[in-house]
C-alpha cells in the first residue's frame, strides 16, 4: 500500500511541474527568462533530445554560449544551437552556430536580433512531456488524470467512512 501512495504522490508531482512548465512556456514571463522545448538531438550530448531550456537575453553573446535562435510561431520552432564562431558587418556581431552533434556549421548565420536568448539551464526529457500537454489529448489528460486520483481517493474515503459507522 506504500508504494502505491508513493507512486500517486510521484505522479502528482509528474504532472504538477508539466502543468507548471506548460503554463510558463504559453505566457510570458517578467524578466525576459523564456522555456523552450529541444525537439532535436543535435546538441546532444550537452543538451539532450525532449530538455527544456531556460532561456533569457544577455547584451553580448561570445563563442562557446549556447542561443537559441530563430522564428518562434506555431509551424516552426526555434534552434538551439552553440556559437561557433563570429564576424562583425557594418559593425554589428553576426554569429555563425552549429549543434555539437552536428559535423559542420550551420549555414545560415545569426544576427544579434534573431537571438532570443542565451541558454542558462537545460532540463532533461520534461519537453516530452510538456510537448504532449500542449496537444488537445495531453491537456485533457493532465487535468483528468489529477481529477480522477481525487476522486478515487474520496470514494476511499467515504466508504472508509460509510464502513466504520455500520460497525458501531
């Protein structure tokens, strides 16, 4: 009976922090710190396929940060990616990035104004998990799956309850 509470609360706890980073990744946030999912294995091993990245803006980027990069709309995803090297056009920074899995370079390079931010923390495999609860079925699970472990956990109860007054 233990492990079955500690697998509920474990659980509970699963879906909480999804729930928590869903809700962060759709609003913004003060402070310009942003969650990104990894969708691709490409600066594995640093930063593994399904992390979630925390993300914010820095004044000056150098070789060696990991940025993520690019347009942020509902058909395409942001890059994440390390700079790999850079050069300076009519005086502003222009980046070339490339994954550490990755043989070459990227070949587009990156300018200053479509970084959206340097990566400070990444968070292994939750992207997996808030990528599901973004979609209808996942949203409906994580509030139904928390809804039903209550009930349950009440109808206990109350039989519990129903059972110990028929006793007496």
């Amino acid at each position: 009976m233990n492990y079955l509470k500690t697998a509920y609360y474990l659980l509970l706890g699963i879906l909480t922090v999804i729930a928590v980073l869903l809700i962060i990744s759709i609003f913004p946030i003060t402070g310009n710190i942003k969650f990104k999912m990894v969708l691709s294995g490409s600066m594995e091993p640093a930063i593994k396929m399904g992390s979630v990245v925390v993300i914010s803006p820095v004044k000056n980027y150098r070789i060696g940060d990991v940025i993520t990069f690019g347009p942020d709309t509902k058909k395409q995803s942001p890059i994440t990616h390390r700079i790999y090297d850079m050069k300076v056009e009519g005086g502003e920074p222009v980046y070339i990035t490339k994954g550490d899995a990755n043989n070459a370079a990227d070949q587009n390079e990156v300018k200053k104004n479509d970084i959206i931010g340097k990566v400070w923390v990444s968070i292994p495999f939750i992207g997996y998990g808030v990528n599901f609860a973004k979609k209808p079925l996942g949203f409906i699970l994580i509030i139904l799956i928390p809804v039903a472990l209550i009930i349950i956990e009440e109808i206990k109860k109350i039989y519990n309850e129903v059972k110990n007054k028929e006793k007496i």
